[in-house]
C-alpha cells in the first residue's frame, strides 16, 4: 500500500492542474470581450491626449513633453499587440471541434488564455498612466541669444575690454559685473559684442541671455515686460497683472534658469528683486552685466567688478576717424592727413564725437576748408568740468557747423521729445511749420520739402538718425541718440545757464504746483506719456511760454492756458484729455493746434477767435459729436487744416465743412475723408479746394464709378467704393483726356502714395502713369483688375519720353487681384524699389523688371507665395537668379475689412 499515496498525490496533482488550465479556457471567451472593452477606452484616452498634445502644439506652439511622446508611442504598439492578439483569439475560436466547444488545439487555446489577462492588466495601466496627465506639451524653448547687430568692421579699441569682461563671466565669484564710462564712448558697443559672443560659445552653460534697454526715466514695468517677452511667458498670464505679480513669473521661470542678463544703459541704481530677478545664491546660477556713465551706480548695483571704459587711445582714435572721414576726402589732398590728425586729437579719444565730427568734415575736400574747421573746434574749451560738458563741447561743433539758423532751430526742437522716442517726420515738420522756422515759403507743400531737407542735413550730420518703427515710406520716422538729444538740451537751454528753458517731462506722474512755478521762464514745455498736473490755487503765468506740447493723461488743471501771452504751438494730440477749456479762445497769438487721436467730444465755439490759427489738426476725433459750423471759416489765417477720419459726420456735413474752408483765404493744404458723391462734386467744383486738397480718403462712396481727382493731391486713399470702376485727373476746368494719353502738363507731380481698398469693380489704375514720383503703390481686393496701367507700344514710347514711369516706386503691394495679369506693358528699371509683397495674383506670371533691377542696391525683399515665385516666367534667367535670395515665402491669407 505503500505505493498508492504518492499515485494519489501525483493524480491530484494532476487534477488541479487541469482544472486550472480548463477554467482558463472556460473564461478566454469573456477576456477577449474584457480586453476589447479595455483597448476601446486605451484608444480613446490615446485620442484625449494626441487632440489635446496636438492643440497645444499647433495652436500655442509648444513641444510635446518627452513623457507624453513615449505613451503614444507605446499606446500605439500596445494597439497593434492587442489587435493581433484578438485576431488570434478569433481564429482559435474558429476552429473548435465539429459540434463541441471544445478547441482543436488545446495548447495554443491555452496560451492565448495565459496572455489575454496579462495583456488586459498592462492596457488598463497603460489607460490609467494616460489619464493622469497634467501637462502634456510644454512652451518651445526660447532663443538662446538673439544678435545685436554691430558695425560691419570690429569697432577699434574694445578688444582688450571685451577679453577683460568675457573673463570675469567665467569668475564664479563675480556675479554683477558694470560697465561704466562717458556717453558714447562705447558701452552699448561693447555690451553687443559680449552678446554676440554667446552665439559663437556653444560651451558657455547659460540657458538663455537676455537684452533689456533701460533707458531714463526707469521705468520698471518696461523692463519686467521685456523680459517676460524674452522669456515667451504667456502674455495673458502677465499682461493684466501689476508689477508684483509680473516679478513673480520672472522669478518662477529665472530661478530654474542659468541666464545672462544685459541692462544697457541704466541711470540709477535698479532694484533687481522688484523686477523679478532670484536673489543670488539662492539655488541659480546666473550673471548681470550692466552700461551706466555713472560709477555711483556700479556700487549702488553691488557690482562685485567694476570697469571702466576710456577713450580711444591716439592711434586707435585716428583710425576710427579715418574711417568715417573716407578715402576719397583723405586723398583729396596731401595736407588733409595731417590735418586731419589735427581734427582727430581734438576729439579726445571719445568714439561718438570721432565719429559725428569725422562724418561732419567727410565733404571738406580742400586744405583751407579742413583749417578752418579745425580752428573752429579748438575754439571750445578743452577742461570743462564735467565729462558731460566735454562731450557737449565737442558734439557741439556738428550742431555749429549746421549751414543756417533756421536748421539750428529744428535740431534743438528735437529735444523736446523724450528718449528713444520714434519721431514721426510729417508730425515733426508740421510742428516747425507752425514754429514758423519754414516762414519764408507761403505754400505748405514747399514748407514740407524744405522741412524734409533739413531733416536729411540733420541725418547726414549724425544729428539724427532713422528710426527702427517700420512703416512704408523711407524716412517717416526719426530718433534722437540719447547723448545728441541731451546735448541739444543743453544748448537750447544756454549751456545749463537757464535750465528751465526748455522743460521736458516724460512718464513721471503727478507733477506738483511748486515745480510748475518753476517754468515761468520757460519758452518751451514738453509733457509726454501720462504726465499729469495737480491742481493749481491760481493760474500760472507763462510770460515767454511759445510751445506746449502735452500729452496728459486727461487735461489740465482750470486755468492753466489762461496765462500764455505769446503762446504759438498747442499739440495735445495722441492722449486722454476728454474736453478742451473755453480760455482757448483767448489766446490770441496761437498758430498751431493739434487735437488729434484725442478723446474730445465737443469743441468750444471760442475757437472762432484764434484769428491767427495757421494750422489746425483734428484727424481721429471717433468721439466727437460734430465740427460746430462757422468755426472753421472764422479761423481767417488759415493755412493747414486736416480731419481724418469722420466718423459721425453726414454727407451734408460734409458739404458744409467744404463751403466754409472754401471762404478761408489763405488755404492750401486740406487733409480730408468724404463718403458720398454730392462732397466729392462739392470739392471738384471748387479751384481753390481741388487746388489745396494734398490727402483724400474717398471711402463706403456709393453711386461713384468713375473719380477724376486733382492734379495736386499728395496722398490718395480709395476705400470701399464697391462701383468705382475708374481714376482721371482734371486739370483746372476741363477734363484731361483719359491716361492712356498724357498731356505732360497735367500729371500727379506731388502724387507719393496710393492706397486701394476692396474696389471690388476697378479696372485699372492708368492715371499713376501721370504721377513721376509715386512712391508706395498698394492695391488690395479688385475682381476684375487686370492691367494696373494698361498701356500700348505705340503710345507707350510718347509717355515714357516724357516720364519715367515707377522710378521712384518703393513699395509695391498687390493683393488679392485674382486677374491680374500685368502692372505694366513694358519692362521698367524699378531704380527706388525697397519691397514688393505679391499675393493672390495667380494670373500675374511677368514681372516688368529689366536687368538693371539686379543693381538696384535699395532692394530689401520680393515676397509672395511660393508657388507664384516658381512659376513666374522671365525674359532672362540672370533676373530671376540674382531676385532670388531677395524673395521671402509669405503665404496668402485673404484681406478682410
């Protein structure tokens, strides 16, 4: 018997494994629908996520997380696992014994039965995982550096400086390092080149190098913004808080960061904590390195090294000098290098006085020109106290050197804007034409041409400069380098001898009482950027007051022009004040208003009495209820009048505004918009207005369909003018004969820019071959527009001997013209062009360029969509090489109004 109870065990052993394996079996059937129902809710957890990734991706541009990238990959080979499982199962299903359930192949029925809850467990997991993602795309990275562009030559005398910061970068124990010296000796320069240098250095460390501009006033909450954007936190989650909540984004981003951060050009000390930047040692790794022209501030920023950045070295001076003066000048002569070894000494090593004296002598080409420029600079005292006063004594030789007074005049009055400040040129001329510094010509069109000339001397002087606002024609707006405005200041205010000459004011706030007694000997005052004034006891008294430029945050306190006895500019325009005070009226001697872009919604009727009013702008006045009637025609100097757009103003309205400018004597320059056809044949009846009007917007004009337009308009703008299907000049009296042929006394000699807007019916635009000097050309959404200026060979050499069609175009837009098929019959040199933007024009296949455009060195870009550029066809291939890497990709996307 000793035998029978291992038989047994072994027998129930064996029992109970079977029985296990065939209750696998038995719930295979209900696994397979389980695991069905587990892949189902995988693939729909996979589509949450992938939608979601994808959103965030597209939409937001961020870059999915690598945790999220590795569950859809997985989710995606677990799919494919499962379907080729129950693709199995379904097979092994099929085959059971005739008439059973039993399967034909026991032991693969088996390991399907093993591996289905397995498989169920990891899917579910799987599931689970993909469920509790919080973040599954995060904000692409940033620019490491973004280049600060530098002098296309090394700018001399750096080297070592740089050689000196860069290693104190590397010095873990030097965390802010500062940068100080005189104004325009080089610290901006030198604080680019550092930058620069993070793109070259693949091995420095740092995440992310960071530009900011400070500038004067400081204003803290620019900074914060601009190191937001350089950061791409996003703007809703900054844009409405105040500057405590701005710090902390700052500081949840930096404090996970090793970063460089640049400060160029700091006045006083920066409270880097207010600003958002984390305390140093507390977990981050990072460096300040800052520009001031004051030591103090180096310790006020706890600069742990401090350097000093001198003048130029003799040598290095004279090359620098050399450089700017020209080849051409130095070898004009062979006693110009020697003297202008002279000129260069007297320069002091500085680079910025090197550079604007250098440019400033470029067109002396003889002996006698350079000695006598040379004694005129050492006129200036050589030891004043103050490096500021050095400069000055210096930089002010170019302003000495200005040809006339009147020039003079309009550089000092660019000290009137603030720092960094974008000037718009036409705002600016406008302004010394009301100054009456362009008294000499009656016409304002001639006041505006000499204004433009004084600006390029001003350029060409190193006085001024472009500025970076983009817009569409070269010019329109102008900067004042900080150290060039501050001198300016200087001068206009005597030297510093009355300080209060000129006064300008920029973002500070509430100005109180005490420091407006201290203007009454100002002649000029400039309030920019949410200044404001407390309320005064009494009304001021500005005995010499000339000027008053104030853009406040709402008005000004009662009484405050009541005082202004010789007062002759008024420009509130581009601010908040809602209503203007009665006491206008009195000030008798006024020659200048600017209320434009105001808030303003009635004027007083005692404007009538500014009787000496020469100019008077009122362009985007939305909330004004109306222009009351008899202001305008009593305002009998009248020279300049301009009110763009109207927005509640009726075509009778219109009409009215018309008759009483048509009384003013002594008009000549009108800026208007009218809406219907009656004000349209209102001005065209009048010589005197067609004579005087320089910018018409003709815009929502219904009835119109055919436009003859005065030879003397400067600006054109047609918007919305759905059955205006033609453009004719006038001349006087008579109509001229369509364009096609041209009378070469009658042409849009003054014509520069035209603006086309959704004239869904205009055919052509063959008028513009009558404007020599059109300089910005944009046509948008015309449906049957097929030929801009249609033009026959046979006419074509009559009208191209008289004028030289496009040669001062620089910009050039079309869009949207769905049958355009030529700008022009003939090929054309383009000598101006800058830009040209092509879109939705698949019919246009030729481009009027001769090869002569290949030399045009104005050229900046050609854009449109790629597949336009690929099938345009060319007369000669070298065009199209040479077009080439001036053609930018720009995608059509359709212009809606």
């Amino acid at each position: 018997m000793n035998f029978v109870s291992p038989v047994l065990d072994i027998a129930s052993r064996i029992c109970n494994c079977v029985g296990d394996r065939a209750d696998l079996l038995r719930r295979l059937p209900q696994n397979v629908i389980s695991l069905r129902a587990e892949k189902d809710k995988l693939n729909n957890v996979y589509k949450d996520v992938k939608e979601r990734m994808e959103r965030e991706e597209n939409l937001e541009k961020k870059k999915r997380t690598h945790g999220v990238d590795g569950w859809i990959k997985r989710a995606e080979a677990m799919e494919k696992e499962v379907n080729e499982l129950l693709e199995r199962c379904d097979e092994e299903n099929q085959k059971k014994c005739f008439g059973t359930c039993c399967p034909r192949n026991c032991f693969a029925s088996y390991k399907l039965a093993k591996t289905v809850p397995k498989k169920m467990d990891a899917v579910a997991e799987l599931q689970s995982e993909g469920s509790d993602f919080q973040e599954v795309a995060i904000p692409l990275p940033c620019p490491h550096v973004i280049e600060r562009p530098l002098e296309e030559k090394p700018v001399v005398g750096l080297d070592s400086l740089f050689q000196e910061v860069w290693k104190w970068l590397q010095d873990k124990q030097a965390a802010t390092i500062g940068i100080y010296g005189m104004g325009g000796v080089g610290k901006t320069t030198l604080l680019k080149k550092i930058n620069n240098k993070f793109i070259e250095s693949s091995t420095n460390g740092f995440d992310i190098v960071i530009w900011v501009v400070v500038s004067r006033p400081t204003n803290l909450e620019r900074v914060q913004e601009t190191i937001l954007d350089r950061l791409d936190i996003p703007y809703d989650r900054w844009k409405r808080r105040a500057e405590e909540g701005k710090a902390e984004e700052i500081r949840r981003v930096l404090k996970t960061k090793k970063f460089v951060l640049l400060l160029d050009d700091i006045w006083e000390p920066l409270d880097l904590l207010r600003v958002g930047i984390p305390p140093f040692g507390d977990g981050n790794q990072c460096k300040i390195v800052f520009t001031t022209r004051s030591a103090d501030v180096c310790g006020g920023m706890a600069a742990q090294k401090s350097i000093k950045v001198e003048c130029l070295e003799e040598k290095e001076a004279l090359s620098l000098f050399q450089a700017k003066v020209g080849e051409d000048t130095l070898n004009s002569h062979p006693d110009i290098p020697k003297l202008a070894e002279m000129v260069a000494k007297e320069c002091k090593g500085l680079p910025l006085a090197l550079i604007v004296i250098a440019r400033a002598m470029a067109s002396s080409k003889t002996p006698e020109q350079w000695e006598r420029n040379s004694q005129k600079l050492r006129l200036y005292p050589k030891d004043v106290a103050g490096t500021e006063n050095d400069l000055f004594s210096i930089l002010a030789f170019s302003y000495d050197s200005l040809p006339d007074d009147i020039t003079k005049s309009c550089f000092l009055y660019c000290s009137l804007f603030p720092e960094d400040y974008q000037i718009p040129s036409e705002h600016l001329i406008q302004l010394w034409i009301g100054e009456r510094f362009l008294d000499e010509y009656d016409d304002i069109q001639e006041a505006r041409n000499q204004g433009g000339e004084i600006i390029e001397r001003l350029m060409h002087a190193c006085l001024m400069e472009a500025g970076t606002t983009n817009f569409s024609i070269e010019g329109r707006y102008l900067k004042m380098h900080d150290v060039i405005r501050d001198m300016a200041l200087w001068l206009a205010c005597e030297k510093g001898k009355k300080k209060n000459k000129f006064v300008v004011k920029d973002g500070i706030g509430l100005i109180r009482a005490q420091e407006v007694d201290k203007w009454k000997d100002a002649q000029k005052i400039a309030l920019w950027n949410n200044t404001s004034i407390e309320e005064l006891r009494k009304p001021p008294c500005f005995p010499d007051m000339e000027t008053l430029i104030g853009c406040m945050t709402s008005t000004f306190p009662s009484g405050f022009l009541t005082n202004m006895f010789v007062i002759r500019v008024l420009d509130f325009s581009n601010n908040n004040i809602l209503e203007l005070p009665a006491e206008i009226g009195n000030l008798a001697t006024l020659q200048y208003l600017n209320l434009s872009n105001t808030r303003i919604k009635y004027l007083p009727i005692e404007l009538k009495n500014l009787k000496k009013l020469r100019c008077l702008m009122l362009d985007g006045l939305f909330s004004l209820a109306s222009l009351p009637s008899q202001i305008v025609s009593s305002l009998s100097s009248l020279l300049l009048f301009s009110m763009k757009p109207i927005s509640s103003q009726s075509s009778m309205d219109e009409i009215i505004l018309l008759e009483e400018l048509e009384q003013l004597e002594h008009i000549n320059d009108i800026s208007i918009v009218l809406t219907s056809i009656q004000s349209i044949q209102r001005l065209f009846e009048s010589h005197k207005l067609r004579r005087s009007t320089t910018f018409l917007q003709v815009a929502h004009c219904k009835g119109v369909n055919q436009l003859q337009l005065s030879p003397f308009i400067k600006t054109l703008e047609l918007v919305k003018c759905d059955e205006l299907e033609e453009v004719k000049i006038i001349h006087f009296e008579k109509q001229v004969v369509p364009s096609k042929f041209p009378n070469p006394e009658c042409c849009f000699n003054r014509l520069l820019s035209v603006h086309i807007l959704i004239c869904k019916k205009l055919l052509n635009l063959n008028c513009l071959i009558h404007a020599p000097k059109l300089q910005d050309l944009l046509i948008v959404d015309s449906e049957v527009m097929e030929k801009v200026i249609e033009d026959e060979r046979s006419e074509g050499s009559e009208i191209e001997s008289v004028l030289s069609v496009f040669s001062r175009l620089m910009y050039l837009t079309l869009c949207n013209l769905p049958k355009l098929e030529s700008i022009y019959g003939h090929v054309l040199p383009f000598p101006s062009l800058r830009r040209a933007m092509v879109q939705g024009c698949p019919r246009l296949k030729r481009l009027p360029f001769d090869s002569s455009i290949c030399m045009n060195k104005k050229l900046e870009e050609i854009s449109g969509e790629q597949e336009w550029w690929d099938g345009l066809e060319w007369e000669d291939q070298t065009i199209m090489h040479n077009l080439t890497p001036y053609f930018i990709v720009n995608p059509f996307e359709a212009y809606t109004m």
